[in-house]
C-alpha cells in the first residue's frame, strides 16, 4: 500500500508578496490595459510636443523673419530717401544744364540757385546733410571749384557750407566711385566727428558726361529705431550688411562696423550665408559665431539703389531651444 502523503501546503506568510502569474486573470487584464493606456498616452505626449515643438519653433522663427524684415523697411526708408533728396536736386541741375545748352551763358549774375533748392526731403533723423559736389568748371563758367554742403543744422538756418577746391574731393571715395561708374554707390562706414557715418553717392550725368556728385550722409548711430531686443530672447541681436557683407550697423557692439562677416567667422560657415544671399531672397542659416557660439540667422533683403543690403536678426541655438520648450510645456501641461 502507498503511504498517505502527509505533507501540508505551508499556508502564505504576511507581507509575502504574490507574484503575477499568480494573480487571477482579471486582475492581469486589468494591468494590461492600465499599461497599455500609459504607453498610448506616452506616444500621444511625445508626438503631441514633437509637432507642437516644430510649429512653435516655426512660430519663432516666423517672429525673427518678421524683425529682419521690420528693420529692412527702416533701412529702405533711409536709402529711399537718400535717393529721393538726390533725385529732387539731379533734376534741377539737369533742367539747369539743358536751358544752359540751348540758350547759352548770358553773362548774368545772380545767387547761386542751389542755395534756393528746398531740401524738403531731408526730413529723416539718420540724415544728418547733402552735398553736391561738382567736377571742375562745370557748375558755372566764372567758378572753376563749386561745391555746396548743407547739414541738417544748415537746412534750418536756411544756409550752407563750401568745402573747397577739386583736388580735396575728387579722389575721395564718395566722389570718386560715383563719378567714374557713374552709378549710385556707397563708401564704408567711417567715423566723422565722433559718430560713424556712410555716405550715400549719386552721380550727375548730362549727356554721357560726369558733371558732379550728390552725396547724402547717413548716420548709423540714429539707427535707434530698430528693433533689437525682446525681453524673451535676451542673446538676440541685429545686423546690417551691405553687398560685401560689410557691417554698417551692429546692436551689439560698434566695433564690428565696418568689418566683412568672412572675416569674423570661417569660410565653411560663411559659404552656408553667401549660398543664402545668392539666391536674393529672404532666408535663415545656422552658423557659429566668432566665439563659437551657434545661431541662427534670418535675413531680408533691402533694396538699396541698385544694390542688395541684407537686414538680419540673429538668435542663439540655446535661446531658441529654451523658449520653444518653454511653450511646450506651457500647451501640455
């Protein structure tokens, strides 16, 4: 006969923790779904702020090519009207040349008429005087050096300035690049009396030959109306470049006036800018700083006579990846 087993099952101690497949089969359900449930809404989060963080990021940038563009109109405002007070007075000249060729010098004296042209174009605070500058001989038969300079000081006062012979402008480069291309050009940024400045030239053409040059001076130290800082982006920064990527107006530090951009930062880097700029219209590009920093910049053309001049808003890779987060947790939570 077998023996009776009289081994007894050791009854659960307190506390013993019964492991899962132990549990009945509706409590295992139970834990499925509960996971299954947190893994969806996992995958629901992350590709919920994965197109939420690509549309804010694209809402940023949207907000930088906004600035870059807002800045550029300033600009061309500037440049406009440059070239709107150069044209009032190239038409006066040119009218004055044609009744000249067709009636003659009658020998008659009288003021000079260009201290009568109202200047009423030179109302814009970056503008601080005009100039017009003319080739030997050929203002008036009795004069063989004539030029005129009126400031802004000037236009009120109802005046004007005389800045000598030929041979201490004409080969100066605001004289100089507009009379021999006969096309309206621009000199680097240069310092004149404690402010930096650049000059705006355009060349006086009647029939084929250079008569003289009018040249506006813009001060880019009023260029205080941009804007350049945003209580959210607090790295940001703006630049104005001319078509030799030449700095003419910098937020952050006047020093870079005057600098090209190839020379601040490598070539690799550069190349990904020039690729942007040769294409002519607006664009953004991340590169490194000159201290290695990485950015991101928006660019926007301005049309500056004949020439294109790029507004830019720059912002940091770091600042950018900050507030994009910030506002995905802000929509999520």
């Amino acid at each position: 006969m077998k023996e009776k087993d009289t081994t007894k099952k050791q009854p659960k101690q307190q506390g013993q923790v019964t492991k899962f497949r132990d549990k009945n089969l509706s409590y295992k359900i139970s834990v499925a779904v509960s996971l299954l449930l947190v893994i969806c809404l996992t995958v629901m989060i992350v590709i919920s702020a994965t197109i939420a963080g690509k549309s804010l990021s694209n809402t940023v940038s949207g907000e930088f090519e906004g600035i870059a563009t807002e800045n550029g109109l300033k600009v061309q405002a500037v440049i406009d009207t440059a070239a709107n007070t150069a044209d009032t007075i190239q038409s006066y000249l040119l009218d004055k040349y044609a009744d000249y060729e067709k009636n003659g010098y009658s020998g008659a004296t009288e003021k000079s008429a260009i201290y009568d042209v109202e200047l009423q174009e030179m109302n814009n605070d970056q503008i601080d005087g005009v100039g017009v500058f003319f080739e030997p001989d050929a203002f008036d038969p009795a004069i063989k050096d004539y030029t005129v300079y009126v400031s802004t000081d000037d236009a009120a006062k109802g005046t004007a300035q005389s800045y000598g012979a030929y041979s201490s402008y004409g080969s100066q480069d605001y004289y100089k690049n507009a009379a021999t291309s006969q096309k309206a050009s621009f000199t680097d940024p240069y310092e004149d009396q404690g402010s930096k400045m650049f000059s705006a030239s355009f060349p006086i053409v009647y029939n084929g030959k250079t008569q003289g040059v009018i040249f506006v001076d813009i001060n880019i130290e009023k260029f205080s109306n941009l804007r350049t800082t945003d209580s959210k982006y607090p790295n940001m920064y703006v630049d104005i470049v001319n078509d030799q990527s030449m700095i003419i107006y910098d937020s952050e530090s006047s020093d870079y006036i005057g600098t090209r951009l190839d020379s601040l930062i490598s070539s690799k880097e550069y190349a990904k800018i020039q690729s942007g700029i040769d294409k002519g219209d607006r664009f953004s590009v991340s590169t490194k700083k000159d201290d290695g920093s990485s950015i991101v910049r928006y660019y926007t053309p301005i049309d500056a006579v004949g020439e294109t001049w790029w507004a830019t808003s720059a912002l940091s890779k770091a600042d950018l990846s900050k507030s994009t987060v910030q506002l995905v947790l802000i929509m999520i939570l």
